[in-house]
C-alpha cells in the first residue's frame, strides 16, 4: 500500500536527509501548466540544499513516498486528480484513481516512512467563519497526531490565523519562527500574531525535534519561514483582493474540501499573478530550509 521510491529507501536507510512533499499544492494549489515546472522545482529546491526529496501521491492504488518524472506529471496534468486529506487516504487508494495529498495526509504518509521532515506552502487551519460553518482543516488534528518536522510560511492568510494558532496551542502543537519572534503570512512576511518559540539555524530545530523524540511527543513541530518583506504582496492588493475571493466563494458555494482551492485560484486571478510568484517563492524558500533542518 506504501511503496517508497529507491532512492528514498536508500537515502532512508543510509541516514541521508530526506524531505517530503505534499501534492495538492501541485494538483490544486497552482495552475497548469504551470504547476509542473513548479513541481520539479521544489524538488530540485530540496536536492540543492542536500537532501533527497519525497513528493507523496496517491496513484494504481497505492501511496507513492517519492515520484519518478512519469507521475510527478500525471499529478499535475491529469484531469480528475482527487484532493486527498486524511480521511481521503483509504477511499482514495482503494479507488484505484490519482490523488493529491494534503498537509494532513502527506504528513501521515511521510511518519509512515520514516521520513522527520517535510515541506509545503502555507498550513491549512481555522476558515473565517468557522464559529457557524465549523470548517477546520483536517491539517490541525493531523499535526497533533504525527511527529514531523513541517516547514511552512505559517498558516494560509485566506484563514482565521488567531484562531488557527488558538487551535495549535490547544492541540499542543509547537510553532517556531525561523528567524522571527512574528508568524509568518503566507504571502505576507507577517500574518500579525507573535510565535511562542523561534530558532535562528537549522540546528536549533534539530535541537528542538531531538528533545521532542527523546520525550516522545506525538505532535508535529511546525516551522513557520516567512518571506522577506521584499517578495511579499502589497498587504493592501492582498486584502482588497482576498475579500473579493471570500466573497465569491461564498457567492459559489464553495465549500469542504473545495473551499480552499477556489480562494486560491481567486487570488492568483485577482492579484494578476503576484500571488502565484509569492507562492512559489515560498514554497521553494520551505523546500530548501526544510532539507538543512532534515540534514541537521
Ligand atoms: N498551501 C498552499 N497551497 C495549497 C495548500 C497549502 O500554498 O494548495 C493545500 C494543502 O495541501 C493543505 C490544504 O493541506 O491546502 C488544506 O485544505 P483544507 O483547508 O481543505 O484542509
Ligand atoms: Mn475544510
């Protein structure tokens, strides 16, 4: 059901870093064909900085820990690739179609593995409103749940970030600022909350994880690496058009698991790009800082 590719094994049982990938981003997150290119650059992200990267999938059936160039493409390309969360995951497999993992199910996959470190954009959470429509991420109960180092650029601003990092607390997940007492905005550099932890090198984080193992702490550590202020979006454009977005979503009745990836797409169209340039800069900023941390 979990098949490994050879050279994650390898590097797994050499003790060589490796970093996970999630996939929805890549089927869902960003346009194609876009997306591809975007995809294969995470990955060299990942092998620049040191390690060997892993994008999970769901494909024939089974859980796929690290792509080869074949699927990576079927991923990005194929019409119909489903979005996958934890709860997804068995369904999924068993169906015998394509799919997209999310935060929460590539975490799991990679903990399964064997895999400490993982990379992705901006963690799902808390949805504005969710005091009446109840729509938390799966992201946040699957952190509490697996031991991970998950390098992000904190919590999607489409959200409610108070709340969302209320839930952490709640959760006892741990948030750390890599080079900040701020959390970062996803596409901000600061999404207007103070961290509880911050670490200044990878091996402070390293530190941390091997303290949080030796303890046996069943949680996540989540990194939060902002952008610097120079490659955010204007925060006027941002919230002028992240309104917008909300309110169409809204409008369109986009809700559950399609939520999240209508605001997205709104964004990138309402921001003429500038949202996707963020975006891909971030995640490829994660990608390489999460394979120092898996090297340390
Ligand atoms: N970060 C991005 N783009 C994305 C996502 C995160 O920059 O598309 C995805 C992740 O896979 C995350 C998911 O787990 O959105 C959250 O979706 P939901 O709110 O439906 O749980
Ligand atoms: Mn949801």
């Amino acid at each position: 059901m979990l098949r490994v590719a050879d050279e994650v094994a390898a590097a797994l049982a050499d003790g060589r870093p490796v970093v996970a990938l999630e996939s929805t981003i890549i089927a869902h997150g960003l346009p194609r064909p876009d997306n591809l290119r975007v995809a294969a650059e995470i990955e060299d992200a990942v092998r620049s900085s040191g390690a060997v990267p892993a994008t999970v999938a769901v494909l024939d059936g089974e859980v796929r820990v690290g792509l080869d160039e074949a699927a990576l493409e079927r991923i990005a390309l194929e019409a119909g690739v489903e979005k996958l969360s934890l709860r997804d995951l068995g369904p999924g497999a068993a169906s015998g179609r394509p799919g997209a993992t999310t935060v929460a199910a590539t975490a799991h996959a990679a903990a399964l593995a064997g895999i400490g470190a993982f990379a992705t954009g901006g963690l799902g959470g808390v949805h504005r409103g969710a005091a009446t429509t109840f729509d938390e991420s799966a992201d946040l109960t699957a952190l509490a749940a697996t031991p991970v180092v998950v390098v992000c650029a904190g919590v999607k601003s489409i959200l409610d970030v108070g709340a969302t990092l209320e839930r952490l607390e709640t959760l006892s997940v741990p948030v750390v600022g890599y080079r900040t007492d701020r959390l970062a905005g996803f596409y901000l550099s600061d999404a207007g909350h103070p961290v509880p932890w911050r670490a200044d090198a990878p091996a402070d984080v390293a530190a941390m994880q091997r303290a949080r193992r030796a303890l046996r702490l069943p949680q996540a550590l989540v990194v939060a690496n902002p952008l610097p202020p120079a490659e955010q979006i204007d925060p006027e454009l941002h919230e002028r058009v992240l309104a917008d977005a909300l309110a169409a979503a809204d409008a369109a009745g986009a809700t559950g698991k399609a939520a999240t990836p209508f605001v997205l797409g709104r964004l990138h169209e309402g921001t003429a790009g500038e949202s996707l340039r963020a975006n891909v800069t971030l995640v490829l900023r994660n990608a390489a800082l999460a394979a120092e941390i898996a090297a340390s």
